[in-house]
C-alpha cells in the first residue's frame, strides 16, 4: 500500500466538492420549481382575494354616480332636492 500523498488528498477534496456542487444544484432546481408553484398559487388566491374586493366597489360607484346624475339632472331643472323652499 503507498501512502497518500497531498495530491492525492488534494484531488480527492476536489472530487468530493464536485458532487456536493451537483446534489446542491440537483436540490437548488427543485426549490426553485417549488417556489415557482407557490408563486403561482398566492397569484391566483390574491387575483381572487382582489375580485371579491373590487367587485362590492364597482357596485358601489355605479350606485354613486347614478345618485350623482339624479342630482344633476335635478340641477338642470332648476330645482334642488335640498333646498328648504322646495320642502313642504
């Protein structure tokens, strides 16, 4: 048996760093692809989470601006629902 020299240690770390180097890419690919699926899945809550939202808004300014053309449009008759001599 010959003794081992520098080298050989030398080129067995190297050997040795090479595979750790492909397992930590093997498993830096599949955490990547993972995060990828995750991403995903907050996108499509949060695009739900802004529908449900937006939608009781939406409702809430057509109401708004059809109260806002019932007032102009009583404005353009000349009277106005708020005034007090139109009270009564």
């Amino acid at each position: 048996m010959t003794p081992l020299t520098s080298a050989d240690v030398l080129m067995f770390l190297w050997i040795l760093i090479g595979i750790m180097l492909v397992v930590v890419l093997y498993h830096a690919l599949f955490i990547v692809v993972d995060v990828r699926r995750v991403l995903r899945r907050v996108n499509r809550i949060t695009e739900k989470v802004e529908t449900v939202v937006l939608k009781p808004l939406a409702i809430a300014e057509q109401a708004l601006s059809s109260i806002m053309e019932l007032f102009e449009h009583g404005k353009k008759k000349g009277k106005n629902p708020f005034d007090r001599k139109n009270i009564g």
